[in-house]
C-alpha cells in the first residue's frame, strides 16, 4: 500500500507525465480485499483527477462498475492490460494527504482493509451529496480571465463582472444579484456577449440552524486548573505534539481546563475536535461548548445524512472553529487542526465493533503524532491502558485533585443487602435506600438511582425443572418487558409472550426473577407516590429528542426521581441531586470479562460523582452483595489510584492487557460442527505461521465464545496474544491467506478488543 507521490518528494504525477504520456491512478476499494489496483488515467480526466477523488472503475472479470478511492497517482508500473478510470465521482478530493497517512496506518494496525477504512471515515451522507441539488450557477467564461474585452459596460455590468472574476466558485443568480446590487437585466445581457456562461453545481437546499455564537466569558481557573492550563498551553505555543492524560475527579472542572486549551488554539486561528461519548451529548454539553465559540459543528448519530454532509463541508471550508462528537469526529475534515480531546476516555464507546474496530483513542493518538497537534485524554476513572501509559512516561499526567470551589466529594455507603429485611423479600430498594431517598425528598433534593439492567426482570425460570428460557437465536435468556407483555432477547430483539407453562417440561409456575429498570420505576412510583419519576433506558428514550427532554425536565425541577440505566452515569451536572443510589453494584462485576472489576469501579465512580456539585452537598448509597470485592470498596473511598496499581498488578500477573495485546478471532456459522472445525484449522495454520517466521505470539485456543451463539449462529474463538502488536499483525498477514478456502462460516479479527463475550 505504498502512497509514493503523497508521502514523497518525487516529481509530481503531471512532471511524470511529460516523459511519459501515461499516468495511473492507483484506487482501493471498500471490501475485503488488502491490495491497491492500478488504471490508467484517460487524457480526459488527467487534469480533474485528484488524489482523495472517488472513481468508478471497472472490476472483475465482468468489468462491472464499481466506486473506489484514488490513493496515489504517477507512472504507470506496467502497460499492459490496464483497464481504465470510467468517471469521477466527487468533483474534489473527499480525503486530504493527512487523512490518508491515517487511514492508511489504521488499516495495518486493525488488520483491515484501506478501502473498508476510507469508506467508513467519510460519512454517507458525504458520499452521496445529501441535502443538495444541481443548480445553473454563473461564472465569468475563459476568455474574460485571458484578455480584456474591448467592449462597453454599464456600471452594473462591469460590477457583476468584477464580482465573478473575484469569486472563488461560481454564484447563483440570487448571489450575484444581491452581490451587486441589481437584477437580472445586466447578468442576461452579460450572457448575451458571451462574458458570462452557466454551469451546473450541486448546492444544499436547506441551512442549519444558527448555534449560540460564543457569547458567555471564560470562568476564572483555581489554581490546580491554572496549573494544567498553563502546561498545555505552552505545548500548544511550542506547536508541538504530546498526550496528556487529565485525571480529575468528578466535577474538577475538566471541562473549563479544555475550553480554555480551545481558546488557545483558536486564537492561533486552528481547530479543535472534542470527542464525547454519544449518551454525552446532551444539550447541556453542547451548550457549554456554544455558549464560548462562535463556530462549532456538532456531529453525532441523531443528524440527518443532509445535516452531517453540510457540517462536513463547513469544517472542511474552515467556517467552525470546534467539533464536538462523537467517536467518528475523529475522522473531521479540519484543515487546520490544533488539539484534540477526548472527554469521559474510559468509555467503551470509543472502540467500534464493526470493521474496522478502531479505537478511537489510538486512531486519535496516531493523529495528532502525524498533525504534530496536543491530545487531551481526560477522565475521573481512566483506562488502565492510559494509566500504564502515563506511568511510562509516554502520556504526561496532569491532575486535578479536588473539586472546584473547594466542595468535597460526596460520602459513599456500602450497605450489605444480605443483611437488608426488605431486599430478602425480593425489593430492590433497601431499608437504608428507603429511608435516604424519603430524607431527600423532604429536603427537596432530587434523586438519581442507577441499575444497569433493562426490562421489568432479566430472568424468566421454571421452578419445577431450574431451566431459563433462553432465545433460540442466541445463548442468552429472554427478559421479561412487562409493559409490551413480551419476553425479548436483548441481543437480536427476539420477541416472544411470556409463557404460562415451561418449555422445557410443560410445568405451570414460570417466575419472574430479578430486577430491571422497569420493575424498579414501578417499585419508585408504589413506595413514593407524590414524587414524579422518571426513567431513562434505551426502551424509554427511542424518540428522537427524548433523551434531551428528559433531562431538562429534570434541570427543571418537574421530575424528583431519576433512575434509569449507565446513560446516567456520565456527564450530567445538577447541582440540586443530593443523593445517589445504585441499586446492584454486583450486575457488571460477576460477568466473564477481564475488565469486569475496572467497569464496576468506573460505573459506581461515575455514578457517584453525579450529587455534591452544589453547597448542599449529597451521598451516596451503593447496594451489593459483595462489600468486600476490591472495585466496591475502593470506589466508595474514591481512590481510584489504590485501584488501578492494585488492578494493573493482578493484570501483570496474568500477562493481561495493557501488558500484552490481544487479538480476537471469532468464527461464527449456522451448525456448530463446521465452525469448530474451522476454528481448529485456522488455529493451526496460525501456530504453523507463527512456528514457521518465529514471532512472539501466544495462540489460546480455540473454545467455544461466552456468548456461544448469537443471531442464529454459532461461535468459536480463539486469541493472539503477544507484548506488541507487531508480531501479531505479521502472523495474520502471514496466515489469513490461508482462511479463503474457508467455507459455510465467517469471520473477524478485532486487535485490542474491548468485548470478549
């Protein structure tokens, strides 16, 4: 995949052309296939042609027309039986030589294809103009830029053509008229000399509405913010790169530290990106970033393929100054980037689960590097990965200690619910929880009570056999949706009514066992009838909108109990909560996942850190049945630090990530007998590659995965773990050759994984 004209100091592609007549266009394309093709460039298209275009092409053996990305242009390698480009696609380059340096350097890290990785970082609505139309616009015709006319103008003529000798692209009509100060008179008698001549563009039909506009002041910083400011500030001024890792605890005002660090690279007339976990982008989040800066694109899954495409080409025309996102900003069009960031970096929204799996920390990282541009990672609970990072003096750890103001952070209680009267009969508010939500009422506080389970009950059981009903689909139960009276698999969104009877003996007495966010909002409104609740999951909030809605009802005043599922956890700043209740402490915790203590201690930290952001201080009750697990205990003292070299020294043991990387392969298919044998010569091609080039990589497995069956399939996988993921990148690009005689299954490869259910 080599880019030589990009990335080079050789004669460019049209000097080339002098000695030759032929230039190539070298095009990847959006499947699984780790090659770039060559065509030859047609005399045609050779001054339309860019580096970053899209073409059409023709592929196979049937020349069918296919769109690829033009990576590279030059000489061709050969001459002959080189097909030709067809067409262009985009009339400018979608992607510039940093992004393709990028996307390049993530499809040999994620052990994908550059074309996959092209297609997936310019958005759809991009690809395929949404929200424009074809449109007559005016231009001045060549001869007017070569000689003067020796003609007579009226004053509005000579002013329509000034004003469009000036212009950088064609106008409309309505453009030029307004411009000029007159109406179409002069513009047709322009035409009608053949100094002006129409020509089709595309053009955005609608506008986005207008954002805040920067009108509020920046806050002054206490010192410890002063202090992280002003060593950011100065990296930033010495135009260099580096990673900084910000740990400040809940409400230490991470937030204003990256506003001002954005206030600086502003002022250098740069642009920053901002990601944020998605469920973070409230309007309380956009705001802040509104109320400071006058040009700021928001992108995130809610916007139309018409809204993202004119946000694109605004950052890409240089009009926003910040880009707030979420993980796919990463990938915006800024031409003149100064900072990314990257709040709440802990969350596991930032690896994506479909190829290609990147994280976006690392994508991020590489970007930044080759931009030469700060990175800000910022958390109250940071990956273990950035934390070794920092130790390793290859991030610069920067902290922010207390809260702003001075206010403390708020006291945390591990209450024991094997001992609690009321949770032995089945209730998932306890006496304790009970009786701290009824003070907090009384004092006009609100409430925010956190369980990490959908439904009504997560387990349907007949007490006659012991067995669960599971769905067909998946090795998974059903839970039980009390308000559609149905049992559905919250994998594939399998529907089914709940039976009366066992499917598995044909018994009566089928229960409902254990507690999801639905059961726990009846349970609030029975125990707390005059107190107004609401609940946040993602089977309340599915209208667009809703998300928003209900938490300004809750800034508002209008909702007393909040209780919903980790949507809650983060972000969210309401000064009037003063208590904090987690339901089950333990639901994340007990899961067969190495990141499972690391998860519970982020949740119940995050979760936390919702009360005390006022004078009026506020607590924190966190039921479990296991008090004494170290992610509970730690988290109720907030030492996140005793937690992560606690964590990090068991994960050093074990020869875990972040001391090894991993690489995950699955292998999935309708009937298991194939998907295990096909899992088993795979692994063995991998350990005769590995044997054969003598790399560093351990092959663990193959064993049936967590989760053996899913969406109908069946699933095996084994691992590749080695301490880089160098040698692990070469045992795949040395084995995978090998898997395309695989048939009836499929497969992936995810480098660095996040989920291993």
């Amino acid at each position: 995949m080599k880019t030589r004209s990009l990335f080079s100091s050789e004669l460019s592609p049209w000097e080339e052309a002098d000695r030759d007549d032929l230039v190539s266009a070298r095009v990847v394309f959006n499947l699984p296939v780790d090659r770039v093709f060559e065509y030859l460039v047609p005399d045609s298209l050779r001054s339309q042609l860019r580096v970053g275009q899209r073409v059409r092409v023709p592929f196979g053996r049937g020349d069918r027309p296919v769109v690829g990305f033009c990576v590279d242009l030059g000489k061709p390698e050969r001459r002959e039986g080189l097909k030709s480009v067809g067409g262009l696609v985009d009339p400018d380059p979608l992607i510039d030589e940093h992004m393709l340096e990028l996307t390049h350097w993530i499809a040999d890290r994620y052990l994908c294809t550059w074309g996959q990785v092209l297609d997936m970082a310019v958005p759809a609505g991009v690809k395929k103009q949404a929200g424009t139309r074809e449109m007559l616009m005016l231009q001045v015709t060549p001869a007017v830029l070569t000689q003067a006319p020796d003609l007579k103008l009226s004053a509005k003529q000579a002013a329509v053509l000034d004003i469009l000798k000036g212009a950088a692209a064609p106008l409309s009509v309505d453009d030029l008229t307004k411009a000029a100060g007159c109406g179409t008179g002069p513009i047709t008698e322009l035409r009608r000399k053949r100094l002006v001549e129409a020509v089709s563009r595309r053009a955005f039909t609608g506008e986005l509405p207008p954002g805040a506009g920067g009108r509020e002041a920046d806050l002054v910083l206490n010192p410890d913010q002063q202090r992280v400011f002003d060593r950011i500030a100065g990296v930033i001024r010495a135009g260099r790169h580096q990673t900084f890792l910000l740990h400040g605890v809940t409400g230490s005002g991470k937030t204003e530290v990256y506003i001002r660090a954005i206030r600086e690279v502003v002022n250098f007339g740069r642009q920053a990106i901002v990601l944020v976990p998605e469920i973070s982008l409230t309007p309380q989040t956009i705001r802040r970033f509104e109320s400071r800066f006058a040009g700021v694109a928001v992108l995130h899954s809610h916007l139309t393929d018409a809204e993202r495409h004119q946000h694109w080409r605004r950052i890409a025309r240089g009009e926003v100054q910040v880009v707030v996102g979420a993980r796919s900003a990463v990938f915006a069009p800024t031409t003149h980037l100064g900072l990314i960031i990257i709040d709440e970096e802990h969350e596991n929204s930032f690896k994506q689960d479909s190829v290609p799996r990147y994280h976006a920390r690392e994508v991020a990282e590489r970007r930044a590097q080759i931009e030469n541009v700060p990175l800000i990672l910022g958390s109250a609970t940071p990956t273990l990965e950035a934390w070794r990072s920092a130790k390793c003096g290859a991030y610069e750890l920067l902290r922010l200690p207390k809260r702003v103001v001075g206010l403390p952070m708020p006291p945390v209680v591990v209450v024991d619910v094997r001992h609690d009267p009321i949770s032995k009969t089945g209730a998932a508010i306890g006496r304790a929880l009970h009786t701290a939500m009824r003070h907090a009422l009384d004092t006009q506080g609100q409430i925010i009570l956190f369980l990490n389970l959908r439904g009504y009950s997560p387990l349907i059981w007949c007490r006659s056999c012991g067995a669960a009903l599971k769905c067909p689909h998946c090795d998974i139960t059903l839970t039980w949706h009390k308000e559609q009276q149905l049992a559905r698999c919250h994998s594939c969104d399998y529907k089914v009514p709940a039976p009366s009877r066992c499917t598995a003996c044909n018994q009566p007495g089928v229960r409902y066992l254990g507690t999801g966010t639905q059961r726990l909002e009846q349970e609030v409104r029975a125990r707390f009838p005059q107190a107004t609740c609401l609940r946040m999951d993602s089977d309340s909030m599915r209208q667009p909108g809703s998300h928003d809605q209900a938490l300004e009802a809750f800034r508002r005043g209008d909702v007393q109990i909040l209780l919903g599922t980790q949507m809650i956890t983060k972000g969210l700043d309401f000064p009037n909560v003063t208590l904090v209740g987690v339901i089950d402490a333990d639901t994340v915790l007990h899961q067969p996942d190495l990141r499972a203590a690391e998860r519970t201690f982020q949740l119940i930290a995050q979760v936390a850190g919702r009360t005390g952001r006022s004078e009026r201080g506020g607590r924190v009750l966190v039921q479990t049945s296991c008090p004494a697990e170290p992610p509970i205990l730690l988290a109720s003292k907030h030492d996140y630090v005793a937690f992560a070299e606690a964590e990090l020294e068991h994960r050093r043991q074990f020869d875990k990530p972040p001391f090894q990387h991993l690489a995950r392969v699955i292998v999935r298919g309708p009937h298991e007998p194939e998907v295990q044998a096909a899992a088993r010569a795979m692994t063995d091609v991998c350990r005769a590659a590995t044997a054969a080039a003598k790399l560093p990589v351990r092959i663990l497995g193959p064993a049936p995965a967590p989760t053996a069956k899913l969406k109908a399939n069946y699933r095996y996988h084994f691992q590749l773990a080695a301490d880089d993921v160098a040698p692990i990148q070469a045992l795949w690009r040395a084995a995978s050759p090998e898997f395309g005689a695989l048939r009836n299954v499929e497969y992936a490869i995810d480098v660095d994984p996040l989920n291993l259910r």
